[in-house]
C-alpha cells in the first residue's frame, strides 16, 4: 500500500459534523447546498437520512442512514416499488457553489469523508456508498449515459470493497464495450475488474475490506481525460492508504461537462431481492470535504 500525500489545499466544500442534533432538513439546506431534488430520496425525520450522535466522539453529531429489513434498490421490505417513505437509504447531489462558479470546468477533484458501519452490520450482497460525479444525474440505477459519469464505492460480501463507476461504454474506438473489458480483465493488474452492459464497472472489488464499529476514512480522486478515447483515472485511499488506481479507463467522451461534486447515495442492492438487507441498520458518515487538492501516489500502483 502506498501513503497518501497532499498538495496545498484547494477547498470547494466541506461538512464535518454538527454540535447538537440538529433538524436534517435544516442541515441540507444550509450546510449540504441543498437545493435540487431530482434523484434524492430518503430525506427527512422521518424517513432514513437523520442526524445522530457520533457513538464515539460524544458531543459530535454526524449523518445516520437507516436501512429497513428487507429493502433493496427501489423496493420497500414488502418487495414493492417504494412510497414517497420507505427507509431503503438515502440519495442525494451535492453541487457547491464554487463548482458551479467554474462552469463545468473542474477535471481533477478529491472527495474525502469518513463512514462507520455499526457493530451489527450485515454485509449480504452488497450495497452503495457516496462518490462523485458529473453531467446529467443519469449515470446510475442501470443507466449508461455519454452525458455523465459517477464513481460511487460499494460494500460487498464480507465488507470486500470496490469503486463501481459509471462511465462511457466507449471506451476503445473499434472495439466493443464487451470485448474491451475481457481485454483489460486479462491483464494481471486489472483482473479485479467487473463489468456488465447495463451496470456500472466494479473496479478492485475486494482490495480492501470495510471493518464494522470504526470510523473509516475514504479519499477519492478522479481525472477526467480531455481528448476522446484518452485516458482518466481513479484512485480510492482507504485510510490514507492507496487500495485502487485505474489509469486506463476512458472517463468521458463529450466535453459538455466536468466534475460537478458528491454523489451520495447509499442502499441495499442490487436489482432483486438477493440483495435485500437482512435487519434494521443503521452507516455514519461525518468529515465530508471536495477539492481540488492532488493527493499522489508515491509509487504506481495499479489494482484492478
């Protein structure tokens, strides 16, 4: 593993915690930039997205998502389509002002947050964890878009993480989506790598495990290319250690946009009910931060 290095900060935004337990709706608002609602869900008292008190830094009060016994994706504990309320998890975009200042302009951002996984926490499948993105808000939920990209993390079977990423399926001119996985799967490096031709890319999936009742660190870089078919990458810190780098992955391949900020989003699944969560549960998350910082690897390290 390779130590995390920082340049001289660049901050765009960021949220540590509150100092009491504060209404989240007020939260989002003032704190999170919360002003467009297309693709959120979960928000609310009532519903999974509430602020909690740290369990281990009393005083603190952070993020708590709850997740119902049996949802999945967008399906209640019944196995229906969810009502306005369901406790599935929650969704949201975060695009600060100061990236929306640069007009679309910003091609290499670091996102930085810490997440806690409760003591009782049940891995099954698998699920999702925030990340960046940018473009339209279409780059999930099966949608392969050119007009956007997202680099959320997920859990999977016994706390094996991975970044799963949605970019362009063109990623090698003449050459199949398809067939351009096989061929970077066969390579030693990458051989980690997942792909499907209606999902995201799962990339270094069990380079690193999440543990349970700690506090976990998670530092994400993305680089978008500037030339189609040329090159960007991702690389994922692990508390500040480097677990995942890809450099050999076409981010985009329409120039409309940049990277416009946090995606968070977090849910049980998966599109079928093997991925349902199996009790009541509960992730924190505290310490969120986006620059345009350059944390470098020391050495290269390509873990696919």
């Amino acid at each position: 593993m390779t130590e995390l290095c920082m340049y001289q900060a660049a901050e765009l935004w960021s949220w540590t915690h509150e100092t009491h337990k504060a209404n989240i709706n007020d939260v989002m608002k003032q704190k999170f930039e919360y002003t467009d609602h297309s693709g959120q869900f979960g928000i609310g008292e009532d519903d999974s997205l509430s602020i909690q008190e740290d369990p281990v830094n009393h005083g603190q009060y952070v993020l708590s998502v709850f997740y119902r016994q049996g949802t999945f994706t967008h399906h209640d504990h019944n196995g229906n389509n969810c009502p306005h309320i369901c406790h599935r998890g929650a969704q949201f975009y975060v695009n600060p002002k100061k990236v929306r200042d640069a007009g679309h302009q910003i091609t290499d951002m670091t996102l930085e947050y810490e997440v806690y996984f409760n003591h009782s926490f049940q891995w099954q499948k698998g699920g999702k964890l925030p990340g960046l993105w940018g473009g339209d808000r279409d780059c999930s939920g099966g949608r392969i878009s050119d007009h956007c990209f997202s680099t959320r993390l997920m859990w999977r079977t016994g706390g094996q993480g991975e970044v799963y990423a949605y970019v362009t399926h063109d990623q090698k001119a003449g050459t199949d989506f398809s067939s351009w996985c096989t061929s970077l799967k066969s390579r030693e490096i990458y051989h980690k790598v997942g792909c499907s031709d209606h999902d995201g890319i799962g990339i270094g999936t069990g380079a690193f495990h999440f543990q349970t009742g700690k506090w976990i660190k998670l530092t994400q870089r993305v680089q978008l290319n500037s030339h189609p078919h040329e090159h960007g990458s991702i690389t994922l810190w692990v508390n500040d250690h480097a677990e995942i780098h890809i450099n050999d992955i076409v981010m985009r391949n329409q120039f409309n946009f940049g990277i416009d900020g946090l995606f968070f989003s977090t849910f049980y699944g998966g599109n079928d009910p093997s991925w349902k969560c199996p009790a009541d549960t509960t992730t924190l998350y505290r310490n969120f931060r986006l620059s345009t910082d350059a944390p470098q690897l020391v050495q290269s390290q390509l873990v696919g």
